[in-house]
C-alpha cells in the first residue's frame, strides 16, 4: 500500500494560482505579439489554445486530492 502523502490545500491553492498567473501572462505576451504583426492570426490562435489546453491538464492534475 503506497505511502499517505499529507494533504495540504494552502500548497494546492498556491500551485494553481501560480499555473493561473503564468497561464494568463502568456496568453496576454502572445496577443500583443500578435497585435504587433510578428506572428500571424492563425499561429496566435494556436498559441492560445496550446497554453489554455496545457494550463487546464495542469489544474486537473494538481486539483486531484490524494486519497
């Protein structure tokens, strides 16, 4: 039986905050990019996707309390 690992929701809170501050600020960084014209509409749209689909799996997965 694997051992009990403390569960602490202050940490778990911070670690999402954390995912949530660095998640926004990339995706501000790629639209002002993008407002710039360095990169094109399409490839800021990916952008976002990808940092809003990797943002989300890391919440799942810090959110989920040990048993």
């Amino acid at each position: 039986m694997p051992a009990k690992v403390p569960f602490n929701p202050e940490k778990i809170r911070n670690q999402k905050r954390t995912i949530g501050v660095i998640a926004i600020a990339l995706l501000l960084l790629f639209t002002v990019i993008a407002f710039l014209g360095w990169i094109s509409f399409i490839v800021w749209v990916l952008a976002d996707l990808v940092v809003a689909a990797v943002a989300n799996l890391l919440l799942r997965r810090v959110g989920r309390s040990p048993i």
